[in-house]
C-alpha cells in the first residue's frame, strides 16, 4: 500500500507539472460567466467549515468564501454548485478545471503554492496544531506536558508536528495514534490517553462529542502554523484577484463596522470615504477586478462580513464555539488583514 | 396357547430426550464444551443486556433536535431528522418521488418474472432489461421529455449505493460471461486478449481503480471535458468486477463434462447456440453461489466511493456527523448503516438460496 501510495504521489506530481500554467488570465471568469455558477471544491465533511444541514444546503466557513466570491461575480450566492472532494482528489480537480475554487481548509504552503501550480488566495482561518486536555489533570500549559500519554488523530503532518515540538522541549512522550476523530475523541473520554492533539479547529469539534464538554479546555499553545485559505488555479491572475477581493471585502467590511444589517444603508449615507470606496459608493474600484460597481455590497448583504460568518459558522454563534484568538482583526489582537480599497 | 404381550416400552431416561436432552448433547457434552458453553453464555451476558439497553430502553426516539436526546441510550432522533438525506442523499425534496418511483417501477416491472406460469417469460425479461434501465436513467437524472435535470452530483444515499450495486451487477455479469468465454476460446488472440484483462483487474485492488478514475483520469482527458464522477466509478466498479465474474463463470464452465459439447456439436449447434443453448444454462446453474457471493462483496464494496467523495449510504452519514447540531452522533449512524446493509445482503443470499432450490433440482441426492 506504501508503495502505491508513493507511487502514485510521483505519477500525480509528474502529471501535474505537464498540466500546471494552462489557465488564461480571464478564461476563468468568462467560463464562470457563461456557465452562470462558481464550482467551487469543498471539504466532504468538517464540521464548522464545511458541512450539509438536513436539506442538503451547504454550510460553513470555507462555503461562504464560495458564496461570497458568487454574490461578488453575479450579486447572488445562491449562485454556486458544490463539488465535495477528499483530502486526496482536491488538487487535482482544481488543476483539471473540474472546480473554479478549492475552498477546503487547505494549508498554505510553499510547496504546494509553487510546485503545484496553485496560488492562495489569502487566509479565511489561521489554524494550528495544539492540544485538548481535560481540566482534572490541572494543566494550563502544554510545557507541563512531559511524560504524557498523546493520542493523536492521523493527518498529514500532525505526529512531526508533534515529535518536533516534544524533542525541542526536551519532554517525553507516549504517541497513540488514531485515523478517525470519532476513535480519538473516545480514547480521551475513556482515559487512554492525558491530551489530544490535532489542529485545533477540529479540536473544537472534538470537544462537542464528549459526554460533559466543559471538563475539557484547548490548550493556549499552537505549535505549528496552518492557515487555511481558498487556492485557485496559477496563471488566471483575472480570477485570483476576484477571490482574493471577495475575502478582503469581508474583512474590510467587519474592520469598518459594516454588517449584512446595515450594508445598504451604509452604501447610501456614508461619509466615510473608506466605506464609500468599499461599497462602490465612490470611485471605479469594482471596474478594476472586472465586476459590478455593488460587489462588495452584495457579499456582505448575503453573505456578512468576515465576523458574522466566522460567529455563524464556528464561532460563538455555533456549537463548536471557537475564540476567535488568530482569527480576530488585526487592530483587536488577530492576525485578520485586508489592504484598503482605493 | 400363550400368547406373548410385549410390555410397553420404557420411556427413554429424562436425560437424553426433550430439552433437557438436547442440552445435554449439544452443550455439554464434555467437560470442555461445557467450559465454552458457560463461557460463551458468559459473554452473551456481558454484550446482549447493554445492547439492548442502550438501543431500546435509555434510547430517545421522538424530538427534533440534539438537545431533545436526554438519556444515556442511542439518540434515534438523529436518523429520524436525517432519514431523507440517507435515502436520497441531496436529491431535491420535492423530487424524490422519482427515485421512488424508479424503485416501484422496478418491482412491479420484475413481479411477473416470478410468476412460473408466465407465458413468455424470457422475451419479457430481454424486453424489461432493455426498456428498464433507459426509464430509470431518465427518471433519475431527467434533462429531456419535460423531466428537470438533477445532476448526478446531488444523488446520494441508499439511492446511490442501489445505483452502483444494480449498475454494477447488470453490467459486470455479461461482461464477465463473454470474458470466460473468450478465455477458454480456442483462439489465440481473444485468449489472449481476455486473460489479460482479467488477470490485470484481479491484480488491482478497486480502491485503486476508484482512485485513478478521480484522481488521475481528469488528468489525462483535455480541458473542460470533464466525465461525470458518478459514470467514472460505475465503469471502474464494472471492469473490476467483471473480472471476477469470469472468473466465476469459468469455474462452472470447467466443471461441465466434455461430453456435452460433444453430444452438443454432434446435434450440429453452432458455437453461440451450444453455448446458450447447453452449456451455459448448466454452467451458470452450478455457479449460482459464486455469482451472489460476487453480488454480495459488490454490493458492501460500494461503500468504498468514500473515498472519491461520493456521497453513498455510508458517507451520507458520515456527512450528517460533521454537522455541529449532530456532532458526536456517528455510533447510531454506523448502526443503522449496518443494519440496512445487513438486511439487503441477507436478502441476496436468501434469494440465491431459493434459486438454488429451485433450478438445481436434477443435481440433488
């Protein structure tokens, strides 16, 4: 299985750099144009992130990056079809042309930006690795962790992670590893192990499945970096300014207190020139990016600023209840930036 | 002259009759089968008891939300809310009676083929197997007579595993017969050509085959043509299939005596007639169980399109455990995923256990 595994991943690499640089700078937009929706790549389950209710209407964080980038193109985001992908298979359907947006908390990283012909977008969520702990054992941080027994949910990079952190710290651990989150939020509940570790939105949603969730707290250290973002296809600069606006708009948008509540009426009375900009109450700014002069109005309209959907989604508004912490504006202790619109 | 009464008989020692007996013979005959009697009944104790309390006496059964499961047992309220998206997966409410009447159609439509009196029967069930599979695609998936399109993307649930189970099955068996046969063909080329086939799609395993038609496939095709996901894995679940059909098939091929294709040839049948006519009908016969046991393995493997992200039984309801409001849920949706497999793969081997009753007739001692 190792085997095909690998070979597989050099056959996918190889096949990959034949296909990579084939997009046209426009040819994305004028496709989503004519076909009259995004297609946009989602995670095939994650809760907070991506997930279907009981009607079968996607949710979640990296769905309204999609709805946004559709209310901006069209002014409706109900203009979007879904593609649910594995960890395995996204790359590919982006390259392939199968999806116009890979929006699946994918981690930004140097090899995947420039070997695979892909370009992010920007960052709708800071992640990281850290640590769940129950609140018995009277941890408060994961330094006092020498020793412990670690069940660790199986990803990509989750035990290096782990081993990298230990061994820099100079601490002893016992690794028991687990490949699905269900086995490991179990293992913590029965006692098998002192502390989970994973990324820490999953954390999050690990917590909820635990008998009393509240005897339970993510630990403040976050020993690796994994901002998630949208990726699109390298080559169609067009279309990755298109998505990367779509998310500086939501984020400009909370940073000057416009929400999908008061947006249309902000758009009309403003005297903030920076609103006005934003809004497309003043200037060409939505003629640049090649859309219509209320884009920004009708991502946040339908969508809501960065705030609201992270509140909605995964924040405090929903049952995963996640602080907002990295994830805060930038001018409130996050990292959350938007360059200005002029 | 003294005539000899027998007395009546003894009745048998109250050991080895009734319950008692059977006991007695069955569970503990020896001391060792008593020890793995009392062990076994031990475990029953420990399993059955807390099963039982768990999925009927402490379970929730009525509510809408998570917060309506107050008791230690299952949470039901949870298949229940989500009951029509593990049918139909993302099928459009108020469409979904087109996957049921596909199903109905189905059902009615073969009902006349287990009438033994049915006149005609085998040109019915050519026409049934023809016409059948052109209604259900337009049923299911529409975009022409005035039916809306739904695309192939939004089907899901038991639907789509029935979907890739009957496809499979319908296209994998003649496939597979023209594959024994072309392997045990005397000519060098279709020999040739069909052992490599087979012999190439036993050797990988199908989560492979799933793999490469997702992952690699689109690759290769030219941009903007993109093949449906849905037809990648059916014609990839077929091929691999078919595979082991033939060889199935060349089982029972095998175990016909030479002596019929002689007697066959000798009454002047052609190639086709002697195979359909004698030796096929007996070959599939025998290899009845083969055959289901193919069907069946078919049937649970469907479950692997897990892993290309189609959305099937078993990942609708993985699907529905990634909502927030039901996070936590997977041991109830696990149980009734196994219990709706159980039931359609006991129902196959009953089938087939029937059938066999039924043609195999002439070979019972």
């Amino acid at each position: 299985m190792k085997m095909v595994k690998s070979t597989l991943a050099v056959l996918t690499t190889a096949a990959v750099l034949g296909v990579s640089g084939f997009a046209q700078a426009g040819a994305t937009l004028d496709a989503v144009q004519k076909k009259g929706f995004v297609q946009c790549g989602i995670s095939d389950g994650l809760p907070g992130f991506s997930y279907a209710d009981a009607k079968g209407n996607y949710l979640g964080l990296d769905v309204d990056v999609c709805r946004a980038v559709a209310a901006a193109v069209f002014g409706d985001a109900t203009k979007v079809k879904y593609s649910p992908l594995t960890a395995k298979e996204r790359f590919t359907a982006l390259q392939s042309g199968e999806v116009d947006i890979l929006s699946r908390n994918t981690t930004w990283t140097s090899s995947r930006d420039a070997g695979l012909g892909l370009n992010f977008a920007g960052v709708n969520y800071y992640d990281g690795q850290g640590f769940l702990v129950n609140k018995k054992l009277g941890v408060s941080s994961a330094k006092e962790l020498d020793g412990a027994t670690v069940c660790i949910q199986a990803g990509t990079t989750t035990e290096l992670n782990l081993s990298d952190y230990f061994r820099a710290s100079g601490m002893k651990y016992t690794p028991i590893t687990y490949d699905t989150s269900d086995e490991s939020a179990k293992s913590v509940e029965a006692g098998r192990c002192d502390v989970l570790t994973s990324d820490q939105s999953q954390l999050y949603a690990q917590r909820i499945k635990l008998a009393a969730p509240d005897e339970y707290v993510v630990l403040p250290e976050v020993i690796s970096k994994e901002p998630l973002g949208p990726v699109v296809r390298q080559g169609d600069e067009e279309w990755f300014d298109i998505v990367r606006w779509s998310l500086y708009a939501m984020v400009n948008a909370e940073e000057m207190g416009i929400n999908s509540k008061n947006v249309e009426e902000m758009a009309k009375t403003t005297k903030n020139p920076d609103i006005a900009r934003l809004l497309g109450a003043e200037g060409e700014f939505g003629k640049d990016l090649k859309l219509p002069k209320d884009w920004a109005v009708k991502i946040v309209k339908q969508v809501g600023n960065y705030g609201e959907s992270f509140d909605r989604n995964v924040g405090a508004g929903s049952a995963l209840k996640i602080e907002r912490g990295l994830n805060a504006l930038w001018n409130k202790g996050g990292l959350q930036y938007a360059p200005p619109v002029r | 002259m003294q005539t000899h009464t027998f007395k009546p008989d003894m009745p048998p020692p109250v050991l080895s009759v009734g319950v008692l007996g059977w006991l007695r013979t069955n569970l503990f005959s020896s001391w060792f089968n008593t020890l793995l009697t009392l062990f076994a009944v031990y475990l029953v104790w420990l399993i059955v008891p807390p099963l039982i309390q768990w999925a009927f006496i402490e379970a929730d059964w009525v509510g809408t939300t998570r917060a309506d499961c107050t008791s230690d047992g299952a949470c039901w309220v949870f298949i229940q809310q989500r009951f029509g998206q593990f049918m139909y997966g993302f099928y459009p409410t108020e469409l979904r009676w087109r996957v049921d009447l596909t199903v109905w159609m189905a059902v009615i439509g073969a009902a006349p083929l287990f009438i033994p009196q049915m006149p005609r029967k085998a040109l019915y069930g050519l026409c049934f197997l023809v016409v059948y599979p052109l209604l259900a695609y337009w049923l299911l998936h529409g975009g022409f007579f005035g039916l809306s399109t739904v695309p192939t993307s939004r089907w899901g649930g038991l639907m789509l595993t029935l979907v890739i189970a009957s496809v499979g099955i319908a296209g994998a068996l003649p496939l597979g017969i023209v594959l024994a046969l072309g392997r045990r063909s005397d000519m060098p080329a279709i020999r040739v050509l069909c052992v490599t086939f087979i012999e190439f799609w036993r050797g990988v395993p199908l989560i492979t085959v799933l793999f490469m038609s997702s992952v690699m496939l689109p690759l290769f095709l030219p941009e903007g043509l993109s093949f449906d996901k849905l037809m990648r894995a059916l014609i990839g679940v077929i091929l691999f299939q078919s595979a082991y059909i033939a060889e199935v098939v060349r089982g029972g091929l095998q175990a016909i005596p030479k002596g019929q294709y002689e007697a066959a040839a000798a009454m002047g049948l052609g190639y086709w007639r002697m195979m359909g006519l004698v030796i096929l009908p007996q070959a599939l016969k025998l290899v009845i169980p083969g055959i289901v046991n193919t069907f069946i393995a078919l049937f649970k493997d469907t479950s692997l399109v897990i892993i290309i992200g189609l959305f099937d039984l078993l990942n609708s309801i993985k699907q529905a455990t990634t909502d927030p409001a039901w996070i936590g849920m997977a041991t109830e949706g696990y149980v009734f995923a196994a219990l709706i497999f159980w039931i359609f793969c006991f129902g196959m081997s009953r089938y087939s256990m029937h059938l066999e009753r039924k043609l195999n007739t002439g070979h019972k001692r």
